[in-house]
C-alpha cells in the first residue's frame, strides 16, 4: 500500500460515519413535516444522537488506550448506518429515538479509535489530519443532499437506503487496518512508554473551547434549514441549500486549517478562528436578505479551521492517552453541542428560531477566551505522532 493510500481510505471512511452525524439533523424538518413534531419534541432526536454518544465515547477512548479494538472501525460505521436506516420505519417516537440512539453510539466508538489510528497514518502531519477531518466535514456535507434525495422522494419509510454508506466505509476499514499491522510487524513491538507529560489543565480548556464551538454548531446545524426558509419565505429546498452550504463550508475549513498550521502555530490559528466565526454566527442571526448564506458559509469554515488541529492539540497534551483525548476532542466535544438542542428550541417555540439563535454568537467567544490561555506544546509534530505510535500500537497489532 502506498504512503498516503491509509490516511485516504481513513478520510474516505470517516466521511462515511460523519455523513450519520449529518443526517440527524437533516431528517428533523422531515420528522416535523411528517409526524408534526413540535420544534423541542424534534429536537430530542438531536439530543438522542448526542447523549449517549456523549456518555460513551470518553468510555471507548479509555478502552482502546488500553487493547487492541481495530475491529472497532467497520463494526461502528455499520452501527452508525443501522441506527439511522431503522429510524424513518417506525411511528413510534421512543423507538425512533432508541434507533438514533443507536447510530450515536457507532459513531462514539468510531472516533477515538480512528483518530490514533489516523494520527499513526499521518505520521505526525497536520496536513494529513487535517484531511482525515475533512473526510469528515465532508459526510457532514453530503448528509442533506443524500437525505432530501432519499427522504424527499419517498419518505421516511425510504431510510433503510441510507445504509449504503456504512457498507462502502466499513469495507474502507478493512485495507487499513491489515496494512497498519504489517507495519507494526516490520517495525517489531513498541513497548517503550509514550515521551512526554500529560498536561491536564490545558486538555480540560481545550476540552471546555471544543464544547462551545459544538453547541454553536450543532445548534446552527439542527435549526438553520427551517431559520433560512422562515427568512426567505422559500421552499424545503431553500432550507436543504443552507444546511447544505453549512456542512460544505466546514470542509474547506478543515483543509484551510491544516495549511495554516503549517505557517502558524495551531493555538494562534484557532484563536482567530473562533474571532472570524462569532462575526459570522451574528451575520447569519441578524443580516438579512440572501446574504445568510454568505454568513453560513463564513460560519462553517471559521468553526472548522481549528477542528483538526484541536485533535493533535488534545493528543500533544495528552501524550500517554491518545485514544482518550481522541475521543474527547474528536467525538464528545463534537456531540455534546446536541444536549443544547432541546433548550435551544423550547426556546424557538416559547419566542422565535432569531430569538433562540442570537446566544449562539457568544459561543466562538468563550472559545476564543478559552484559547487565550493555551499554549502551543513543544515540537508538537515529531513528539506526538512518536507517542501516538506508541501509544497506538494496540490500535494496529492484532487483538
């Protein structure tokens, strides 16, 4: 296998997870129009995805520093595709809240596996993990197109199609997974201790700055489609377009974010970002006419720029837990944002969707403070990616 042909795959593969974050909440407005969910009520799917993602995945990034679990990989894509083909068939709103369920909890066992094992592929490039997160910004983009092309034309009883990613993702799983163990083999075991201390106050701000980047997310990502068609007076695919504008400005966030670390530290990086991103959230809540979809898309890409780099940051810091912080960063920061969900639109049902979105814009902000006080760990590439390898030599032996 060629040099950059895993970390391909992996950002193939996590683009075919992600694409089951993304589908949470595109199939909210469907929910609503078909079932007449009440905004709130709909958005204890969101919170469903969320909570026992949010619960589970610090618990698989412990498990997976300690053993061998590279089966994790192909069986957490499949879990995250059922959850999700299995929630449109059934009436009930408990069961369809225990099938999202579900799908979250593939995608928690997903994260935290796949990003030491990505960390290890990089071999302790920014640019490569900034691709790995771009194959998931990408699932994240393709999530409404694919859901409007499925859902819109035959309805929720169509969901079962939405499987098919998981299918073409675990069976990326598969290649990587044997060609990181024959090069474990050829380098001999690793049971040197991963360099470096653990610097567990900086993970915990970093920790703190990723949950306010995900609620301001989350919440733009569960409410945007109806905020623009409410707006703009348009149709369902007016709002599809917005979501849809969301999720593809994250993906040239991503790729911008590793090019910018590469000239600037990743902390600076970050700190600007989330500066660029409040404006943006403000425009989007605030200016009106055509032009939110301008302020959506500056949105996406400035809460993105910091998305992979936040990764390496929490590997950096810690350096003996890579699957822990992996997971945390990667997976917990990220879902959490959707425990915000309901609150956000008892509040839209109370006032408006504007009223409900405006606090959003303080979210970049304390992310930013929480940046302020960070600071850039030394010789982050090369001391990393050897403690990720170490450290992840269980993710890549057989188990």
């Amino acid at each position: 296998m060629r040099r950059n042909t895993p970390i391909v795959l992996l950002s193939v593969g996590h683009a075919c997870v992600d694409v089951y974050q993304g589908c949470v909440a595109a199939l909210v407005p469907f929910f609503i129009a078909e079932r007449a969910y009440s905004l709130a009520v709909a958005s204890g799917i969101v919170l469903a995805a969320s909570l026992l993602s949010s619960v589970a995945q610090p618990v698989f990034g412990v498990l997976t520093d300690r053993w061998a679990m590279p089966w994790l990989l192909p069986v957490s894509t499949l879990l995250g595709g059922v959850g999700i083909a299995l929630s449109g068939l059934s009436g009930s709103y408990p069961l369809t809240l225990a099938f999202v369920a579900l799908s979250g909890i593939g995608v928690a066992a997903y994260h935290p596996e796949s990003a030491r094992v990505a960390r290890v592929a990089a071999r302790g490039s920014h640019r490569a993990m900034g691709w790995f997160s771009t194959g998931g910004t990408i699932g994240f983009a393709l999530a409404p197109l694919m859901v409007a092309a499925v859902v819109a034309t035959g309805g929720l009883r169509w969901t079962p199609l939405l499987v098919l990613p998981a299918l073409a993702g675990a069976a990326m799983c598969l290649p990587v997974v044997r060609a990181l163990q024959e090069r474990q083999a050829a380098d001999g075991p690793r049971t040197t201790p991963p360099r470096g201390d653990d610097d567990v106050a900086s993970f915990v701000k970093l920790s703190l700055a990723v949950v306010f980047r995900s609620i301001a997310f989350i919440g733009l990502s569960t409410f945007i489609s109806l905020y623009v068609r409410q707006r703009l007076g348009g149709s369902m695919v007016t709002g599809t377009a917005a979501l849809t504008v969301l999720y593809l400005g994250s993906t040239v966030g991503s790729v911008l974010g590793g090019s910018l670390a590469a000239r600037w530290d990743r902390v600076t990086v970050a700190r600007r970002s989330y500066l660029v991103a409040a404006v943006a959230v403000a425009g989007v809540v605030w200016v009106p006419g055509p032009a939110v979809y301008l302020f959506v898309a500056l949105t996406s890409a400035g809460l993105y720029v910091p998305f992979s780099l936040q990764v390496t940051l929490g590997q950096d810091y810690l350096p003996s837990r890579v699957g822990t912080a992996g997971g945390i960063t990667l997976g917990l920061t990220v879902s959490v944002g959707g425990l915000a969900g309901p609150a956000i639109g008892a509040l839209a049902d109370a006032t408006s969707l504007r009223t409900a979105l405006a606090p959003l814009v303080l979210m970049p902000l304390l992310s930013w403070l929480f940046f302020r006080s960070l600071p850039e760990p030394g010789s982050p590439g090369a001391v990393s990616a050897d403690a990720a390898a170490r450290s992840g030599s269980g993710a890549v032996k057989p188990g």
